[in-house]
C-alpha cells in the first residue's frame, strides 16, 4: 500500500515531469501509451508519496527537488526613447518609403503553381506573400533540425515510437507517395516502403499500431477513396476498408482509439461531412455533420472534444472554430480565429491548442496563435516563418511540436520544431 515519504517509482517519476509541463492526463497518456485512468491511479500514488493535494503542488515538490527546472526570466530596462527627427528628414523618409513600396510591387515574386488543384477547388500557388524565413533569435521557442530530404507539401505527418513519418504530398515533381522517417535522437532521415498509392492533400495518424492515410488526391485533382495502413515494424503496407466517399484536403484527429475526419472535398464539392472509422471493425461510419462545408482544415483533441479549426471554401480562407462531441455526436462553436488560415496544422499541448502556419492566400501570416478553452480567446505566438505558409506536415511527440515542409510560393523541405512550455526537464541518476 502506498505511503507518505516512499520513493517515486521510475513510471511515477516519468508522468511527474510530464505532469510538470502542464500536460493533461490525456497528453500524458498518449505520450507514455497507457490509458488516462492508468495515469489518474499512478498521480493518486504520487499525491500520497509527495504529501500533495493537487497537481500544482506536486509540481511545485518537482521544482524544489529540482526534477523540473524553470529558466529564469530576464528583465531589460526598456531603452531611453531617441530625440525627434527634424521635419526635414522625416518627409525625406517618407519619400524614401514610398519609393521602396512601390518597387516591391512591381518586383513582387509570382507564386508557382501547385499541380494538384481537385477539379478548381482548392487554391493553387502559395498566395500572393511568399514566406520569410527567419533565424530565431535565443530566446525563440522555434529551432531548425535536418531538412527533409524530399521538398514537399500538402503531406501527412505522424510520430510513432520516438521516430517521425512523413508520407506522401506533393513535390517539383508531382504527387508524392515517399514515406521518409526522422529519427529526432539523431537528428536523421530515411527511407521507408513507398505508399502504394500517390497522393496529396492527405493527413497520416498512428492508430492500433499502424500508420493511416486517408484518401487524398492524385496528379490530376481526382479525390481518392482507398485507406491505406503502413506498418513501420514490418515497413509494409496493406490496404483498409475504403472511405465511405472520395475524400482529400480533410481534418483529421484521433479520440478514444477511433479516427475521426471532417470535411474536405470530393473533387466537386466542399464537404461537412463527418466519418469516424474503428480500426477493430475495420469500418467507417456517417456522424453529425459541420455547420458549413470547407476543405484545409485542422483538427485536433482536447479532453473530451475535437476542435475542428479554419479552412478554406471558393477562394477564402476561413477563421472558424467548431467543437465536436464525440460522445454526443454533436457540434457547438468556438471563439474563431485572430486571422483566417487555410491548409493549417493543429496541435494541442499543455491543455492548449496550437494552429500553426496556413496564412498567405489572402492575407498575411505574421504569427501563429494559441487557444485556451478556459479563457476562450486566440493569442498570438511567433511563427518561424512569416508571409505565407501552407501545407505542412504539423505533429506532436514528446511535447515538441514538428512542422515539415510545405509551400510557400515554392515546396520547402525545412524541418522545425517549437517547444512552448516554459519548463526544462533534469532527468535524476537516481530515484530520489
């Protein structure tokens, strides 16, 4: 029976730094692969070996033991404000700024188109603002690993087993069915067995110990229907039961072992439709559908809901935010976005969601933006890249968020991660 004062276990020990970063029993759960209520049961234990009520105060045991080490912040005393300019060299600025506005007009890089479009759907081109690429600065929760061997867009990216797939999508060269694998503790890449069937516009998700992809759409825009499942042990694909309709440029989250995907396109119209497939049955099924059609959107679970967020519908790119009941099979809306963003990615960390890149067809990316549901508001957060980005692949593992490739006014094969939460883990030689 456990008591006050007895050593933490090294499981214990493993969901207390977790626990410490503000993930939810879920994230934690999903990054140790256990079940939610193996994880209450063990924070039960923690709380009477620690003498702790509550998560915070088992988290601040952690801090005081040093297993969690927070970085300390630093102030900088703001600058001393420079003298005004003369009026003389601020109309001469202003002549200079105009000049230069209207230069960049004129000399303003055309996007490339993308081959696949899905029958005039979805956009093609990266939007009239091609990204700027910039180097994080020090204290920049954004850093660079190794690229991608292969540029792409529009492709599925899924963590399993401390590596990184990332399938399909769209390149130079077309349609894509490469399935490239990162190794983040050796910041490596290789290769895996190529995907059967080529194609864009799909999402990838680890389910039942395989890897699913979804549909999508073919070199020449025609959605597809076929459900293929990579097994990265045997590095062997096989095939699923179909889609109940061809479907590309979907949402697509996990809850409670199930696949759930909202949205798309069949390649004649935008879709609201809502499919949950049971990897046991190996069947899909029709659930309640959105309020609107789109096509690139994100999706992503928080507890006991999936957030279904931006998009984009005849040549808009939208700010949505809708939140699904699994249990209920029902919808309700959510605070919508600070910017429209289409071909996004989703991740939720630390019982907050997370959209990353998806801005530039129409309007300018400048940031990404995080939402908590107990504030019910979008924040902004630093983007790696400003001015247009869409398509990549976006993921979780080991609360570290991965966006590979993408486009912007050409395919990128950059490889970026973010870390948000504010704490450093120590990892002890010892127990305690």
């Amino acid at each position: 029976m456990t008591e006050h004062g007895e050593p933490l276990s090294g499981r214990e020990m493993e969901i207390l730094r977790l626990v410490a970063t503000g993930a939810t029993n879920r994230e934690v759960a999903y990054q140790l692969d256990i079940s939610a209520n193996t994880v209450k049961v063990h924070l039960r234990n923690i709380y009477t070996k620690l003498g702790a009520a509550s998560r915070t105060e088992a988290t601040m045991i952690a801090v005081r033991e040093g297993w969690v080490v927070v970085p300390e912040a630093r102030i900088e005393p703001p600058p001393a404000p420079p003298p005004p300019l003369p009026w003389s060299r601020r109309i001469a600025l202003v002549v200079a700024a105009l000049v230069a506005v209207g230069a960049a007009v004129l000399s303003w890089p055309r996007p490339t188109p993308a081959a696949t479009s899905s029958g005039g759907l979805l956009p093609v081109g990266g939007g009239p603002a091609p990204a700027t690429r910039y180097g994080p600065g020090t204290d920049s929760h954004w850093s660079e690993l190794a690229q991608m061997p292969t540029r792409r867009a529009w492709l599925g990216l899924a963590p399993w087993r401390q590596r990184i797939y990332a399938i399909g999508g769209e390149g130079p060269g077309g349609v894509s069915s490469e399935v490239e694998i990162y190794t983040p503790a050796s910041d490596t890449w290789t290769r895996g067995a190529a995907k059967p069937t080529a194609a864009a516009y799909v999402g990838a998700v680890a389910l039942a110990n395989r890897i699913l992809v979804p549909g999508g759409c073919t070199d020449d825009g025609v959605a597809l229907d076929v459900v293929e499942a990579y097994d990265p042990e045997a590095d062997a694909w096989e095939t699923v039961a179909p889609l109940p309709r061809p479907v590309c440029a979907y949402a697509q989250a996990v809850y409670e072992g199930k696949l759930y995907l909202f949205g798309g396109t069949d390649g004649e119209q935008y879709l609201a439709t809502t499919y949950v497939y049971d990897p046991e049955e190996d069947r899909w099924e029709e659930r309640a559908a959105m309020d609107q059609p789109r096509a690139l959107a994100a999706a992503a679970t928080l507890e006991e809901r999936i957030y279904v967020v931006g998009g984009y519908r005849s040549g808009q790119e939208l700010a949505t935010c809708a939140v699904y009941n699994p249990v209920a099979d029902s919808w309700a809306d959510c605070e919508p976005l600070t910017m429209a963003r289409g071909g996004l990615g989703l991740v939720t960390l630390g019982g907050q969601i997370y959209a990353i890149g998806g801005g530039g067809w129409v309007g300018y990316l400048g940031f990404n933006e995080r939402y908590a549901p107990a504030e019910g508001r979008w924040v902004a957060v630093e983007t790696p890249l400003t001015g247009g980005w869409q398509g990549a692949g976006v993921a979780l593992m080991d609360l570290t968020v991965y966006a590979v490739g993408g486009y912007s006014n050409d395919y990128l094969s950059l490889n970026l991660v973010f870390e948000p939460l504010p704490f450093r883990i120590f990892v002890p030689a010892t127990e305690r």
